[in-house]
C-alpha cells in the first residue's frame, strides 16, 4: 500500500499556522507575515515526498521480490544412456529429463529459455526424431514450452552443437496450478544407440519462481 504524500496547505496546516507569526524584516525590507517560515516548511515537505517516494518505491519492489524470485539458472548434463533411455530421468521417460525439479507448492516455474549444449564422442546417436521439446508439466499434462529442436541440429549430429530456444509466446500456455511442474527435455521418439555412441548433453535452464496465491 502506497503512502500518501503531505500538501503544505492541508496536511501541514501551514497557511493557518504560519498567518500567526508577524511580518519579519530582511535586509530592511518588510517580508509578509510568515513567509520566511513557508519557505522553511515547503523545504522540510520537500524532503518529505522525496523520502516519500523512496519508501513507496521499496515497498512495491519488496512487493515482487516476496511473489516472483529473480532469474534462475539450472544447469544439468545427460549421458549416453539418458539420451537413449526411457527410463525415469531419459528423454524418452513420460516425464521427459528433469532439468529443473518441481516447484513448491503455491508456486510455478516460468521457463524463459534454454541452451543446449551436445558434445559429440565416437559415433552419432540414431533413431529419434524432429520431436524434442521443453515440456512443463507433469506426467499426462505436460506442455510444450518450446519449439521443436532438429535431430541434425542437436542428438544426431556427427560432431559438437549448441542450439538455443525460447518459450513459446504465440498462445497462451496453461500452467500446473499445484506447483507440481517440473521443466523437462522430450523426445517423443527413442533415441537408438548404434554401439560406440558416448555424446553427452548439458542443458542449461533460465526460469522464474512465482508464488500462485492459489
């Protein structure tokens, strides 16, 4: 709640206040009654406002700092056999690799972006397909928070790749109001291992944490 700031005529009264004190004599010229002391007092309600303003522009920070949480960054590296896996934890697991964990409840996680980071060893990954996504969300209600990411671009490629994405802003995407949303690598189709394939992925995660009030 903001504070009100003071007016000199109102607030402080000083019009009536002020009239109480007889004219005053400065370098030998006569000032109106009081007028001396105005200008003391508009000065003091300067100060005033500008603390203020100060206060109030503190308390609406102190405000969104207590909703949303400053810029997060998760950093988490898959293996050869999380890459081809489907099991919890893999990309082909129906919760997809867990990068960021779930949020506490009354809370959501804003994805924002992400960059990923292949390194390639020995022989390329086979198999899967043009379907890996960020997803937020939890089994059975997940959301794609991302556009699809190319095999050749990332998994399958026969040497190192960084590839970038963003979250999705051409329609609204619904969110797990329970705080359960994990954020998440998919890959809709397996990921084959050909026999020497050893490629690692690091992902790093840039999101929010915001409290729900629900």
């Amino acid at each position: 709640m903001a504070i009100t700031k003071l007016t000199t005529d109102s607030d402080l009264d000083l019009e009536a206040y002020l009239a109480a004190y007889p004219s005053e004599t400065y370098n030998n010229s006569t000032l109106p009654a009081g007028l001396v002391r105005q200008l003391s007092f508009n000065k003091v309600n300067t100060k005033l406002n500008l603390a203020i303003d100060e206060i109030n522009a503190a308390s609406l920070e102190y405000a969104y700092s207590t909703s949303a949480s400053g810029i997060k960054v998760a950093e988490t590296t898959l293996t050869a056999a999380e890459i081809v896996g489907n099991a919890a934890g893999a990309l082909n697991h129906a919760d997809g690799a867990i990068l960021v964990a779930a949020a506490a409840a009354g809370s959501v996680h804003e994805f924002i972006s992400a960059t990923l980071f292949y390194e390639y060893d020995t022989a390329a990954y086979t198999g899967g397909g043009n379907d890996t996504v960020i997803n937020v969300g939890v089994t059975g209600a997940q959301v794609a928070f991302s556009s699809v990411i190319g095999s050749a671009d990332l998994i399958k490629a026969a040497g190192n790749k960084i590839v970038q994405v963003n979250a999705l802003n051409a329609t609204d995407q619904a969110l797990t109001i329970t705080g359960a949303n994990v954020i998440s690598l998919y890959s809709t189709t397996i990921w084959t291992q050909p026999g020497t394939a050893a490629g690692t992925l690091r992902c790093v995660v840039t999101y929010r944490t915001i409290v729900t009030g629900l």
